[in-house]
C-alpha cells in the first residue's frame, strides 16, 4: 500500500509541478534531468526533429520552440515499460538514444510485435487527441533515453490553435485504422 501511496504522490506532484523528486520516488530507473532549456546541441537536434515529423507540420517555428522548452529528458533501463495498453495518457515521448518495443494485446494473454522505434521516433501522442487510453505497450529494449512532453503543454498549444489540431484528428483516425488492421 505504501508503494502505492507514493505512486500516487509521484504523478500529482509530476503533472502539478514537474518536481524531480517524484521520479526518483517513482522508479529507481529512472533519471529526471529537468527540462531542456535550449540544452545547445540537445535543443538543435529535437528542433530538426520536429521539422520533419508529420506530427509537427502545422506548427510555426516559434510554437515548435515553446514546445521544446517545455520538454524533459528521462533516462530508461533495459526493459522497462514507458506505458502499457490501457493506461491514461500523460505525456508523449521522443527517442534520443536506445529502442523501444511496442507491442499491442491481441485477445487475453497474446501481445503482438507492432514495431520497434529508434532515435527520433515520436510516440505517445495519438491519446491526446482520442482521450482514450493507451492502444499500446511500450517497453525499451536498451539503455534508452526520451524527451517527454506533458499533456498538459500539448493541449495547451491545441487550445491556441484549431487548425493544428484538426490537422492531428485527421492524423489520428489514419493511424487508427492502421493499428486496428494488426
């Protein structure tokens, strides 16, 4: 019950107010650097990223920047779960170093390959738009180390603009009926 307790404590104080105290009580495997902060390089990389995602192509440099600033890099373990099927989406998640598995439930007990992501890959973020859990499982397969934005910032930039976000519910139903024919 106490693990639980402090779970629980780990995620309000998380999405209230980013304390990196909360990771370390969360996971021992996990390492919070704090956002990014125009990091040099580190800021250059994601920016170039997000240029060249689908995702981003609505977005004006200045609102790709305020996304980045708000970023946090997390450093994951060999085998850990970023999120499962099914839970409440909290933040989405870019690949800077390491793989990830991602895996969805067919039936009861089957989980079935999907794909596996690498550095650059951009995941996580199709739950913002549905409101629905998560459709899938991710796990890293390496040392993996990811950008993380919050929910909140992300439905922040949809509130400021319509367009951006008509754009990702097009997005969105694409990519669902591509999961769905797995």
């Amino acid at each position: 019950m106490q693990d639980f307790n402090n779970l629980t404590l780990c995620i309000t104080t998380l999405l209230h107010y980013h304390s990196p105290f909360c990771f370390a009580l969360c996971r021992r495997t996990l390492i919070y650097n704090g956002p990014i902060l125009r990091e040099g390089y580190k800021f250059a990389w994601i920016s170039e990223v997000f240029k060249k995602k689908e995702v981003f192509t609505g977005l004006s440099y200045t609102e790709r920047e305020a996304l980045i600033e708000e970023m946090y890099k997390i450093s994951y373990k060999p085998e850990d779960i970023i999120f499962k099927e099914g839970d409440d989406p909290t933040a989405c998640f870019l690949i800077y170093t390491g793989k990830v598995k991602v895996a969805k439930s067919k039936m009861l007990v089957l989980k079935k390959h999907v794909s596996t992501l690498g550095p650059g890959a951009f995941f996580g973020e199709m739950a913002f738009l549905t409101y629905a859990p998560r459709i899938a499982t991710v796990v890293t397969r390496e040392n993996t180390v990811c950008f993380v934005l919050l929910k909140s910032t992300f439905q922040r930039l949809l509130e400021k603009n319509p367009s951006f976000k008509k754009w990702l519910q097009t997005l969105s139903a694409r990519r669902m009926v591509k999961l769905e024919s797995i």
